[in-house]
C-alpha cells in the first residue's frame, strides 16, 4: 500500500476521473481499515520517485509500528548507487526498492548494463526488488530475473493484465509461466480492481487470473497486497481483501496464512 500527501504536480499520474484519490492518504486513515479487517501489518511502497519519498515513508514507518517495512526508490543507474545503499543501512526497516518500469519509453530498461549493476548492488547488500511493469515487459523480465538468480524479487499487481477487457490472453498466461520458473521471483496478488472495469467488475472476473497466478507460483511465493489508496478508484478496502479471501476459502490454513502474511514476512525480512 501506499502513503502521500497529495499534490497535483507531484502526483500527476492521479487523473481527474481518479478524483476520489485526489487528497491525503495517511498512517492514520489506514489503521482503521487494518483494524477492521483483523489485519496487523503492512508494508508501505514508494508513489513517488525521489529519494525524499523515502524519507517520508521511513519517517511514518518510525512512528507507527503497523508499518513493517518500506520499498523505497533509488537511482539504480547512478555510479555511486552503493554509496546511496550504505546510508540506507541505517534505516533497518527499508526492505527494498522499485522503479516505475511500466512508464519507462524503454520498455528494457531493466536489461541496460548500468540498471543491472544498480541491481547487483541491491543484490549485495540484501535488499529486495519489486518489479513494476506492464505485460508487454513480461519477456524482458524473464531475461531480467534470470540473470540475477540470488536476488529476491517479486512481480508487483500479477503485472497488470488487461482484466476491463474480460478476456484472458494466451499470452499473458504463457508469460507468467516462464517468469514463474524462477524460484527467487514471487508474485504480489493485488492492483486487480484498477485493471478491471472499475464501476462493473465482479469477483469472479478475477479468478481465471488467480487461477493462473497461483498455478505458476504455488502457494509459497504469492503475497496479499491492497494497493490502497490507489483500489479506492474501484472498490473499498473491504471488497478487495474480500475477493481473495473468498477465493482462497479451500485452502489449507497454512496456505492462507502463508499468502497473507508469512511470505511477505519472509520476501521482505519482516
């Protein structure tokens, strides 16, 4: 999930018909809906990318306990991308980073020589990875994650399929499966509602998608993830926690308490 105070340069991403997420999303106002979903835990994700965004998110992460870690942004293609690291090591609860891939003009960003020494490095000091992107760099990632086989990484929203559409591609499933034959990347189940149709969408549009996701990745490398305040655009909270627990209602309970909380605990070293 996320936290910022909104401002409309910064976050210009928030379109006009996203409005309802034109405002503040705070520590505060997320507690209430942890509580009421029995949840105790989560991890805040950068919205912005600048080294201040992680200042922030740190600074909410010192204050309130419920914030287990932070995923951070830093310039992975900058010469002194250790030097950025080791101040970091100073803030234990920083887990990991992202870039925003899925707006790069690049869409093989990830495969240049300097992005790939930026991951090395992450590699290095034992940070994790979030991978953000669309599915036309699931090939590209597939090269990606591959050439780093001892660093965590994990697909960010099932890498955002085209679910408005109300059609599964071959492609999309086929792509998933090769990415997912690689046992250091696992996959966050979250982001669904933004790419649905956001005012008809119904639960069990998703689960061709679920059933796929969790196919290719076993029950061991999938994570819960909110993406609130952004899924407000489409349903609340409630709904979308509501739509995995009832699909993953026949699973062992081992199994549910590994995707809700024990494999993020152990992706993020929480």
């Amino acid at each position: 999930q996320h936290f910022w105070k909104y401002d409309p340069i910064l976050d210009a991403w928030i379109t006009p018909e996203m409005h309802v997420i034109q405002k503040d999303f705070l520590p505060a106002d997320l507690i209430r809906e942890l509580q009421a979903a029995g949840i105790d835990g989560c991890v805040a994700v950068q919205a912005d990318q600048s080294e201040e965004e992680n200042e922030y998110l740190l600074k909410h992460a010192a204050e309130y306990d419920f914030i287990k870690g932070v995923v951070g942004w830093v310039d992975l293609m900058n010469p002194d991308i250790e030097e950025r690291l080791l101040y970091y090591k100073r803030y234990p609860k920083l887990k990991g980073f992202r870039h925003v891939l899925q707006g790069e003009h690049d869409r093989a960003l990830m495969l240049r020589p300097s992005f790939k020494r930026g991951i090395a490095c992450l590699e290095k000091h034992g940070y994790a990875y979030d991978i953000l992107i669309y599915p036309d760099q699931l090939g590209y990632t597939r090269d990606f994650v591959a050439s780093f086989p001892n660093q965590p990484f994990v697909l960010d929203h099932i890498a955002k399929p085209h679910i408005k559409d109300r059609y599964i591609t071959e492609e999309w499933k086929a792509a998933i499966r090769a990415v997912a034959e690689y046992p250091n990347l696992y996959c966050k189940i979250s982001g669904m509602v933004t790419e649905a149709d956001w005012y008809h969408w119904k639960p069990e549009h998703f689960h061709v998608y679920l059933d796929t996701i969790v196919e290719a990745f076993g029950t061991d490398r999938i994570m819960y993830g909110s993406d609130w305040p952004v899924c407000l655009v489409a349903a609340s909270y409630q709904q979308v926690l509501q739509i995995v627990q009832d699909y993953f209602t026949p699973f062992t309970e081992t199994e549910k308490a590994a995707f809700f909380g024990g494999n993020a605990i152990n992706f993020y070293k929480l």
